[in-house]
C-alpha cells in the first residue's frame, strides 16, 4: 500500500521518519541476533526480586520498606460472609485487611494476645458498641469479644500480635 492509498475516505499517511531511524522489521532482526547481555553478579537475583515482588503486588524498598498494592493479594473465606487478605506476618505478628459483607456475623472469641482494629470502611458492631470509618479499638490480650456484627458491610484493618489465632469462644 502507498501513502495515496483510502481508508474511509481518509489518506493512509505514513508518520516521517526521523534523519538516521531504522525500520522496525531491520531493527527487529538486529536485536534477534545480537548476543544475550547478562546483568552483573548479584544483579540478577536483584532484578529478579522485584519483578517477582512486582507480580506478586508488592514492593520491598531496599530500606527494608514494603509496600502492598491495594488490588493486589488474596481474599480468603475466614467465616461466612467474612474474608481476609493477610499484608505482612513476621514473628512479631500480622497486619491484614477483613472484609465483613453486609449482614455479617463474626462469632464471640477470646484474644489471647493484643490486637490494634481501625475500621477503614462501614461500620461495624461489639455487641451494642458502634465502630465507624475512622475509629480505633484495641482488644488486649485476655479480653473477649462479643460477636460482630455489620448490617451494611465494612473493611478493617487489623495488627494482631504474634501467636493470635481466631478462635470462637463458647
């Protein structure tokens, strides 16, 4: 086809090439047999960390920082209508994010250790108390919960110490 050639009435007009630009089929076969380049030791392992960290839907800054994208991770089912999506666990505990559908109901249950709760989204129920988007609430260790309850759905984050395990209480 020339540049004089129609489409719908409109001229097919090739963009102008730049003084010394190659041609992308040229260009195409001169990377195709040009030698594989190797990164430097210890580069590799680098590089492939972050693409990993990247596919994953995290990045760990060389700061030791660690960042988690928001549509990144997985939902789990951890009782009816309730999921939860772990951020970080190391040996001093865990930080996730749990959804409460509307309606939900997570059942009365014993912390044996801390746990730090900031309702991010909705509101939520510790019996009578109401917890809204905003609100903290600390649960130390050896305090029982009642249920939890979340007529219109809610997202909260969670830091739990080490060692605590949701577990119903009786």
């Amino acid at each position: 086809m020339s540049t004089h050639d129609q489409h719908n009435g409109v001229p097919d007009m090739a963009p102008p090439r730049s003084a010394g630009a190659i041609e992308a089929d040229i260009l195409e076969a001169l990377l195709l047999d040009a030698p594989a380049q190797l990164p430097a030791p210890g580069r590799a392992d680098a590089l492939k960390a972050r693409v990993l960290e990247r596919v994953r839907g995290s990045v760990r800054g060389a700061d030791g920082t660690l960042t988690v994208f928001g549509d990144a991770g997985e939902w789990a089912a951890l009782a009816p209508h309730v999921h939860m999506k772990t951020l970080h666990s190391d040996t001093g505990g865990r930080s996730f994010l749990l959804r409460l559908e509307p309606g939900a109901v997570l059942p009365n249950h014993a912390h044996d250790r801390d746990e730090e709760c900031m309702v991010v989204e909705g509101e939520i129920f510790l019996g009578e108390l109401r917890i809204r988007a905003g609100d903290y609430h600390l649960a130390p260790g050896g305090s029982v919960h009642p249920d939890i309850t979340s007529p219109g759905g809610a997202l909260l984050f969670i830091r739990s110490a080490a060692g605590h395990r949701y577990e119903a209480h009786a």
